[in-house]
C-alpha cells in the first residue's frame, strides 16, 4: 500500500504534462553515455521542452485516458519522454537532429496534436520548420515585391528622375512624330 502512494505523484505529474501538450515524443535512449545524454538534455531543455526519464509502468498508468494512450504498446525497454507544451515540431526535430549525429537514440512514436505518429511519422514531423521559421519565410515573401519596387524606384531616380525620363521620352517620340 505504501509503494503505491508513493507512485501516485510521479503518475500524477506524468499526466498532468502530457494532458495539454502540443507534442509527446517517445524515445528509447540506451546506449547513450552520460556526455551525449547530458548535450541532448541542454538542447531539449533551450528549445523548452521537458525530457524526463520514467519507468514504463507509471507511463502506463499515466496514459490511460489520454491521447497518449496509443503510446502504451511501446513501453518495453529503456524509454523516456520529450514533452513540449508550446511548440509541436520542435522535439521531434531535436530529437531526429540528434538521432542522425549518435544513432544509439531511437525515436519509437509520438502524439502530435492529439494524433498518434509512428517512427516514419515522428521523422517526417521532424522536417518541418519551426514556426519562427515559417513566419521569417512568410515575412520574406511579403517583403520582396514591396522592396523590388523601391529598388526600381530608387533606379529611377538614379538615372536622372523618373519625370525627367518620361519627358525626354517623350519629346524623342515627338520629334519622330514630325
């Protein structure tokens, strides 16, 4: 009885951070050394995102009724938890980024959103940019054609002024006219 009260918090606080979080992402983390698994926590933890290992029983318990529910097949080795709150892309990108430069990181599953994604599915979430990045690429776009024109204008007043131009345009085309 007294090893289950002293369980409940940690169930508790596994719930509670994968209740309204954006993306929970799955990993098997053996064969990492001590060094990798500290540089991988200092990315995690810049990026804000939570990574905490937990024994496979109290995910288990903590899933239940959850989105995270189809994690559960899963727990079966050494497993932790990236939990991001904020940003749905950004521990599958950390994690997959990591994974390429020390393979012993394996990304197992994740819940994107409320839908469930397989190996194949955290790594295609993993290419997608971060959202600071699409809004620079938005605001880039928006921006080109208004400062290609300031670049015309600008040109323009270069080569003597755009009324200037137009005028002797114009009196060229009148002395062909005659």
């Amino acid at each position: 009885m007294a090893k289950v009260e002293q369980k409940r918090p940690i169930v508790e606080e596994i719930a509670n951070s994968v209740k309204d979080a954006q993306s929970v992402i799955l990993v098997n983390y053996s064969g990492l050394t001590v060094e990798q698994d500290t540089i991988l926590r200092r990315q995690l933890r810049e990026a804000g995102v939570q990574y905490k290992v937990y024994k496979n029983t109290m995910m288990n318990f903590a899933f239940k009724g959850t989105d995270c529910e189809s994690l559960t097949p899963h727990l079966h080795g050494t497993n932790a938890l990236a939990v991001s709150a904020d940003d749905a892309t950004a521990p599958a990108r950390i994690l997959s980024k990591f994974a390429k430069e020390y393979p012993a990181l394996e990304l197992i599953a994740g819940v994107v959103e409320g839908n469930y994604n397989d190996q194949a599915g955290v790594q295609a979430l993993a290419s997608i940019p971060s959202r600071d990045e699409l809004l620079g690429k938005l605001l880039g776009s928006i921006q080109s054609p208004i400062a290609n024109f300031a670049r015309v204008l600008n040109q323009l007043a270069e080569a003597g002024g755009g009324e200037a131009a137009m005028a002797a345009k114009g009196s060229g085309e009148e002395a062909a006219a005659e």
